[in-house]
C-alpha cells in the first residue's frame, strides 16, 4: 500500500459530504514511497450522474415502515469479495434471530439464487421483470431458508432496459414498497459493477455493508465506491451510506492479513466490524448443496462468524442511532 494511495483515500473521506468531484489528487506534502503506477480502474459512468433532475419526487420516508425496515445493500465493485455469501448468511443468521428476512438477487450471474438450490437458467420470472416491466416482486419471491427474489440471466439486459426508462434509479425501491412492511431486513446483493442495478440499491437502501477481501485489499475500489454513493446522496437517496465494513477471508497466520486490517481500520475507523470473516473452505462447500453454511454446518465456526456479524450489525446501528438521538437532543 503506498502513501499516495492513502492520501488519496484520506482526502476523498474528508471531503465526503461534499460534491463527489472535489476527490483530489494525493497530496504532494510528502514524497510517495517509490511504487508502481496502479492501472487506473475503468472510469464507469453511474447512471446518476445523468438523471435529470428531480425528475420524480422523492417518495415519503416518514412512514413507519420506512424506519423500522432495515434495507441493506451488500456492495463491492471487486467480484469475489464474498457479497453473495455474506447476503445469505447474514440473512440467515438475522432469521435465526428471529428477524423477518428477504434477500434480492440484483446480480445477473444468479449466484445467490444458485446458492439455495434454484437455478437461474430454469427461472421464468425474476428481478429483470420486476425492475423492467413492473412485476410485482412478490410473484418472484421464493421461500427458501429464507425468502429470496430470485434472478435470472434475463437480469444481464436489465441495466440497458431501465436506461430507457424514467425514474431508473428508483424501480427497485418503488418495487421493494409492496412488501418492506412484511421484512426487518431485506438483504441485496449487488452485481460487480457500479452501474444501474446497483445504483437502484444504494437508492433502495437504509446502509451499504461493504465486504472486503483481505487479500487483495482495494482502497482504490472502496473510494470509487464512496464516490457513488454521494452522487446518490445527492441526487436520489440523502441517507444512503457505508453503515460497515466487513473483513472477509480473513488468514490470522499471513502477515498480509493481518496489514490489510490495520489499513483498514486506520482509514475507517468504528466504521470496520470486529467480526472477521475467517477463510475456509466451508464457505465454498454450502452454497453446492444449495444451502447457507449456518444450515450446512450448524455448529461450525464459519456459521459462527456469521451470527456473530449479525449481532454486530444489530448492535452498531443500534449504537449509531443512539449516537444521532443524543446529537439531536
Ligand atoms: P462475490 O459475490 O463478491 O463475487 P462470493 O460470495 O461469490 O463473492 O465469493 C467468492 C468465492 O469465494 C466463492 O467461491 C465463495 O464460496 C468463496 N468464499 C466466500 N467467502 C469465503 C471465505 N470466508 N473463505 C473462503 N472462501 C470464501
Ligand atoms: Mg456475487
């Protein structure tokens, strides 16, 4: 990790709450460690940016429903962060809590709709109908160890389908409306993009929860989605953001593991879990049996690690409104 790189990231954090264009460039205050130039990300265009103004009013979020239901977008431009294992099994942790939980499937790949036992390929009708032609998402809901809206391949043309729409942004909120008072948490896994589907995520949800990879830890990616996400605030969704970051393939025994962390704590603070997602092949196993690793291996240590997110996210945000309620005392 370079100094620039995270100068770079400390001076995205600090202008947050303003326009997403004030992102500057590192800071030449002290000279950055000799490094090899990153190949830039491809600039991607979110459809935000485009929208019209106000081109419809923001619905009402002074209804009751609106507070108590918990709208959690999983997100990570990064593929193979494990978005799609932690949305099932923080989902399935929060039903074992004995939470109401539905899960979106946003990502055209269908790996969560796989993951209990469906297959994408076989399904008639899915999120792509929902988001483009107005299905109601309940007629895509099926009960499984949890209640899913399942995707299908179809789902890969829905983000050209609803650039022609009005109010693009904003389909799977006003489809999430017909059922959010029968959830407390609805879980969405977004694809590996920042484009469309997942710009309707961000506008849909409460709070993003970030999964990173120790491993191959991308500050780069994370101020990138940052960025997205105060576009959002400012044009869609003003309440929209990171409510946690969660440290996946966690190796305690690499050094590499361990920085990662260090890093990220450094430059998010209270926003990291202390739950470390630890890696091991059970996750990779459960999802082929079409099942969570919590019903897979019931009393093992990866499903462990995921109630023990659960209580966290429980509690985090349990402490962040308590936080807000003093503030506005
Ligand atoms: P994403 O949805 O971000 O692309 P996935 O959840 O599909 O990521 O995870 C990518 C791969 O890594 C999958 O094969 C998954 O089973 C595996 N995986 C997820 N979490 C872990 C972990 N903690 N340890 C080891 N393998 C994991
Ligand atoms: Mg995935």
């Amino acid at each position: 990790m370079g100094v620039a790189a995270l100068f770079y990231l400390s001076s995205a954090l600090e202008t947050e709450a303003e326009p997403a264009q004030n992102a500057e460039q590192p800071t030449t205050q002290q000279a950055p460690a000799p490094q090899p130039t990153p190949t830039p990300a491809p600039q991607q265009t979110p459809a935000g940016q485009a929208a019209p103004p106000a081109a419809e009013p923001a619905p009402d979020t002074s209804g009751e429903t609106r507070t108590a239901t918990r709208v959690i977008a999983l997100a990570n431009q990064k593929g193979g962060v494990a978005k799609t294992t932690t949305t099932l099994n923080l989902g399935v942790a929060f039903r074992e809590m004995g939470h109401r939980v539905l899960l979106v499937d946003l990502d055209p790949q269908g790996n969560l709709t796989m993951s209990q036992g469906l297959n994408p390929d076989a399904i008639e009708r899915s999120m792509f109908d929902v988001l483009v032609h107005r299905v109601p998402i309940s007629e895509v809901i099926e009960q499984r160890e949890v209640d899913l809206a399942v995707a299908s391949i179809d789902l890969a043309g829905a983000e050209l389908a609803l650039s022609a729409l009005i109010g693009r942004e904003r389909s799977l909120e006003k489809a999430l409306a017909e059922v959010r008072g029968q959830y407390d948490f609805v879980l969405i896994d977004t694809p590996p993009s920042l484009g469309l589907l997942t710009i309707n995520a961000f506008v849909a949800a409460t709070g993003v929860i970030v999964p990173v990879q120790c491993e191959y830890l991308s500050l780069r990616g994370l101020v990138q989605l940052e960025n997205t996400l105060a576009m959002v605030r400012e044009n869609l969704n003003p309440h929209v953001a990171v409510e946690g970051i969660v440290a996946t393939m966690f190796d305690g025994r690499t050094l590499h593991s361990r920085e990662a962390i260090e890093i990220l704590e450094e430059n998010f603070g209270d926003l990291v879990y202390r739950t470390r997602i630890r890696k091991t092949v059970r996750y990779a196993e459960a999802p082929v049996k079409g099942s969570s690793v919590l019903k897979y291996d019931p009393t093992g240590a990866a499903a462990e690690a995921y109630r023990e997110l659960a209580r966290e996210v429980v509690a985090a945000k349990e402490a962040q409104d308590g936080a807000q309620a003093r503030e506005h005392a």
